[in-house]
C-alpha cells in the first residue's frame, strides 16, 4: 500500500484507478479492440443490405434499407434465383460431425490421461511423447493414408468418416490437457480407493473425472473450435451430402456468377462463425481456469 493511502479511501482508490498510465493504456486496448472488431462489424452491417446499397460503395455505412433477405438466401439457397440446397443441411451434417467428435476425444483423451499419470507403466513416457508428437504433423501430411484407411474402413466421403478423422487427431491434444491435469491430482485419493476395492473404472468415473470439469471445459472448447472450422479434412474427405459448413460456405462464395452477392457471402459467413462465437461467450471465462487448474501442483 502507498504511504498515506488509504483503502478506505474511495476519493484516493478512483484517483489510483483513473491514472494518466492507465488511461493511456485503456485507450490503447481500445484502439486496437476497434481494429480487431472492424471485420465482424463489416459482415454484420453488409449482411442485412441491398446489394445495390454495397455495390455504390456503401460498405462500412449503415444500410439504408434493412433486409433479412440475404440470410435466407444463403440458409435456403446458395444463390438468389438459383435452385439449390443452401447451408442449411450441412449446418446439419457439422453439427452431427462436431458433436461425437468433440464427445469420443474428449472422453478418450481423459482415459488416456489417467492411465499415463495413475496407472503408468514402462514405455508410458514414449507413447506420450509419440502421441504429443501427432499434434504437430501438418494436415497435408496425412491426407492420402488417411483417404486409404477410410476406404478400407468403408467410411470414405461419410460423415462418420469425418468423426473417425477428427477424433484420431485431436486425441493427442486432450490427452496432453488431461494427462497435464491428472499429473497434478493426489494418487493418495487414487490408493486409497484400490484399497477399498475400487476397480480401474469405477476410479475414473467416481473420482477422477467428476473433479475434471475445468480442463474438460478446455478440451471441448479447443476440439469444438478445431473441427467445427476444420476445411481440408472436410474438402478432401466429404462428398456433397456429408460436406461440413465450412466447405459449404465455400461453395456458396464461389457459385456466385456475374455479380457477385456480396451481401449472402456475409450472412453465410456469420452463419458458419455463430456456434463458436457462442461457445465461447457461454464458456470463454473458463477457459483460462481451465488452463491453469494443473498448472500448479500441491
């Protein structure tokens, strides 16, 4: 505390709080708040206007004339005038991809967690590190064995091919949050319970994973982000009736023909970026929790 300062003080506690470093940097932040929010406002405002408002240079005012019409375009059909599917069915096909996905690696993730921090054996250290390893090969690397391993598994252009690509690559990822997590748990609480009798899942579902909410959180939020927004595995392994959002919304972009429907692009794009942005707004907070719950052990 500064000398002569009191706490007590609300007179002298909001002189603190509203210094000229402060405000400096408050305005700053904001500077650079507006810049990064710039693009959504662009979307968001283009994506309820007349193409003709956006054509005559328009971009960045507010539109004249407000109209949802390029949203139910781009929902219903990809083109305005022209028969077609629109993202609606494959919101459809992400969604029903997203969810086992984001599911299986999570809970496999925790499994593997707990087994190589619990119930580690010899090599334990090797498969972890070559698990941790699969997370930084490139995605081009893996495209054609992956192609042929799903061709032999009778998955090929699936949406339960795309949960089957999704889960094998995001397992090295939640095993690296879990295990992290799990390093920092008491193995006493884990004895005790061989002890009183307790198997190998009844610790995992009864202890372990009732205690595990902040890093799961972590998990589901990273795997959501990762495979909702995946393009090259949905490009190169979906044909067009398990094709994901976002290879739908790229085909919406590139049907367009003469002028281009600047406005449905915007909307379409809005679409495709709302359940993340949602997962983070409801979640977001905990996710820096999440992060540091295992950080320090003790």
């Amino acid at each position: 505390m500064m000398p002569g300062v009191s706490m007590d003080n609300p007179v002298a506690a909001r002189s603190r709080g509203f210094s000229p470093g402060r405000i400096v940097l408050y305005l700053i932040l904001g500077l650079f708040c507006l810049y990064y929010l710039l693009p959504l406002y662009v979307m968001a405002v283009n994506s309820v206007k007349p193409l003709s408002e956006i054509t005559s240079g328009g971009m960045m005012s507010l539109p004249d004339e407000w109209t949802l019409a390029p949203w139910r375009a781009a929902w219903s059909q990809a083109q305005v005038g022209v028969e077609a599917t629109g993202l609606r069915p494959y919101f459809m096909n992400s969604i029903l991809m997203v969810v086992p996905a984001v599911a299986l690696s999570t809970i496999m993730g925790a499994l593997n967690g707990y087994v190589l921090t619990k119930w580690a054996f010899r090599g334990s250290t090797v498969l972890f590190g070559l698990l941790l390893f699969g997370c930084f090969i490139p995605f081009q690397m893996v495209l054609i064995p992956m192609a042929r391993m799903l061709g032999l598994m009778g998955l090929a252009g699936s949406v339960a091919g795309l949960v089957f690509v999704h889960v094998v690559y995001g397992i090295g990822f939640s095993t690296l949050y879990f295990r992290n997590y799990y390093a920092a748990f008491p193995t006493e609480l884990v004895r005790a319970a061989q002890i009183d009798g307790a198997g190998f899942f009844r610790i995992f579902w009864r202890i372990l994973l009732p205690s595990s909410g902040p890093i799961a959180v972590v998990c589901i939020i990273w795997q959501f982000t990762n495979i909702w927004n995946d393009f090259l595995f949905g490009a190169s392994f979906s044909d067009f009736d398990s094709q994901p959002m976002t290879v739908a919304l790229n085909n919406l972009v590139q049907s367009s023909t003469g002028v281009r429907e600047y406005n449905v692009h915007f909307a379409g794009a809005i679409m495709a970026a709302l359940p993340t942005l949602l997962v983070y707004i409801v979640a977001g907070r905990f996710f820096v929790r999440g992060l540091m719950a295992g950080s320090v052990k003790g």
